[in-house]
C-alpha cells in the first residue's frame, strides 16, 4: 500500500532519541503536543495532518512507566481517530517486559496485557529492541520487528580492543544464549558464565565463574541493568579471579535505587549502553552512551518501504554510530 508520507512523532519518554532518528531520516519531528490536563489527564494535540500517512511514534515506556505507556496509548488513539494511513509503535524500550510469565501462583502476565492494550489503541505494528524474552514478540497481535543492541555494542569493543584477548561473561546462567550470540559478533571463543545459587534461605548468594578469565578482558553482556547489583557483583569475582580489566553493556540503562553509587564503587572499568531510555550523558564517569538512532532510522526506512529487515548488514548503519 502506498501511503501519501513517512512521518515520525514522539511521546515525552525520549524526545532527543526521537529528534535523531528524524534527523537521520532528513524529516522533523511531527507537530504534537503532550501534555496534562490540571487534574494529571494527559493531553494530546496534534497540529498537523496525518490523513493517509506512514506515521512512526517513538516512546519508550520507562519511567514513570505508566505516564509514558499512557502517552502512547492515547498518541495511537488520536492518530487512528486522524485517518493516518498506518501506525506504527517504535518502542525502543518496553516497559513491563520483564513480567513476561507467572513466576508464583496469582501473578498476572503484565506484559501480554500492555501488549493487548497498544494493538488494542491501533497500532498496526511494533518496532521495539531486546525484548527481554523473544515471547514478548507472540503477545501482540500485530507484526513486531525486533531489533537487537548487539551489533552497536559490538562494534564498539572491536575498536576498544582490536587485538587484544578478552571473553565474553554471561552474568548468570539465564544470559548464557545472549552471551554466545554477542561472542559470535566479536569472532570470540571462550565464554564464562557467572553461576549465582542460594544454599538456603537468608543465606547470601554463592558465585563462581564457569570458564576461564584470569589475565583477560572481560566483557559482561546484558539486556537490562536495573539496581546494577547483580554486575557489580560479578565484576568484583572477576578481578577476584584475575581477570585484567572488567567492562559491562546492556542495550536499556534502568538505573533504579543505588544503581549509580553501586556503579561508581564498583570494579567496573566501563559500563557501555545504548540511549533507548532518556538518560543524563553525565550521570557517571563510568557511563558511556552510544546512540542507536541510525540503526532505529534505517529499521524505519526500510519499513515504510516495505522491505525486509531480514536483509541486514552492518555497512547499512555502522559508519554512522556514534558516542553522545
């Protein structure tokens, strides 16, 4: 189908993500306005036409989560009321992901709900990155492509490292697939796994490394960082077990609690991450941002031309990535 324009409007969540990947895609931002009523509705008014457009709302919904899921569900609604021709749900950061199952009895499956809730709104698609679980993808009703941070993250550390010995360390056994997948982007063949397990309760957690590290960079690998503890930790066994330097990378930088102090007052040398939650570039000597709006603008482009994503190489995007 052919639609009369691509146009990219944002939510509050991540405007400079948002004003990025427009730029990338040589558009502006789309003409809108959200705010909140005097008793905390929120308030949306788009001052310009999306009558039959390709419209690209970019929102991540991080925090405060709800306000920001809100914003896009009600940014939806106002453009399926408008006539746009097709919506599309950029979401770089999906909040609730990780309330994906019932892990006790009672639990809802909060993100299957979000999921009903933004096809519910009218999306007609979802571009979303690192999903925490690839069943998040089966909980919408809609197409979602799904991007993955690695290869940013990836490029990254081939410079950092170009030829010197480093492995790859999963932080606890649940990231062992994402680990070696990241391995594999670095040409890397040792990978060490970070075995956390509680004897009893009240009892303090028991960590050792699975794999070799001593005299190696190491890098570990993760989605999400929230409080950071579970990195921090593993970073002091690394060095404990001889490891020459400790750096970690997650594609979404939560940061909840004491995450920074733990951070700072850790044994990590550096903590790379991707932008897709608005984050201050200054908020710690340890912190590097790197921006994923080329690769989010190319997944749009090749979108709104109705093409596969599946077709991916990294020359599409990785001259244009850069430090913020």
């Amino acid at each position: 189908m052919n639609y009369r324009e691509l146009k990219i409007f944002a939510g509050n969540s991540n405007i400079p993500l948002a004003r990025s990947i427009a730029k990338r895609l040589g558009r502006d931002l789309g003409k809108c306005t959200v705010g909140k009523f005097s008793d905390g509705e929120t308030s949306i008014d788009i001052a310009e036409a999306v009558r039959g457009d390709d419209v690209f709302i970019v929102q991540s919904t991080s925090r405060p989560v709800n306000d920001h899921l809100v914003e896009l569900l009600i940014l939806i609604d106002a453009m399926k009321r408008a006539s746009a021709g097709r919506i599309t749900a950029v979401i770089p950061y999906f909040g609730y992901a990780r309330q994906d199952r019932k892990a006790k009895r009672r639990d809802p499956i909060s993100a299957k709900l979000v999921a009903n809730m933004i096809t519910c709104a009218g999306a007609d698609r979802v571009l979303s990155m690192d999903l925490h679980t690839a069943q998040i993808e089966g909980f919408f009703d809609v197409p979602v492509d799904h991007l993955s941070g690695a290869p940013i993250l990836a490029d990254y550390f081939m410079k950092t490292f170009d030829d010197e010995e480093f492995v790859v360390v999963a932080p606890d056994v649940g990231g062992v697939a994402r680990a070696r997948k990241f391995a594999q982007k670095l040409d890397a063949s040792p990978l060490a796994i970070i075995d956390k397990r509680r004897q009893a309760a009240n009892e303090c957690e028991i960590m050792n490394i699975i794999g070799d590290v001593k005299g190696k960079h190491c890098i570990m690998i993760d989605d999400i960082i929230d409080t950071a503890g579970t990195v921090c930790k593993g970073a002091e066994l690394l060095m404990e077990k001889g490891a020459k330097t400790v750096y970690a990378c997650c594609t979404h930088g939560v940061f909840s609690g004491n995450a920074i102090e733990n951070i700072n007052n850790s044994a990590i040398k550096e903590l790379i991450m991707l932008d897709t939650i608005n984050t201050n570039h200054d908020i710690s000597p340890k912190i590097k941002i790197l921006s994923s709006a080329p690769f989010f603008a190319w997944a749009i482009e090749r979108i709104s031309g109705d093409k596969s994503l599946n077709q991916f190489h990294d020359t599409d995007w990785q001259e244009d990535i850069f430090i913020l």
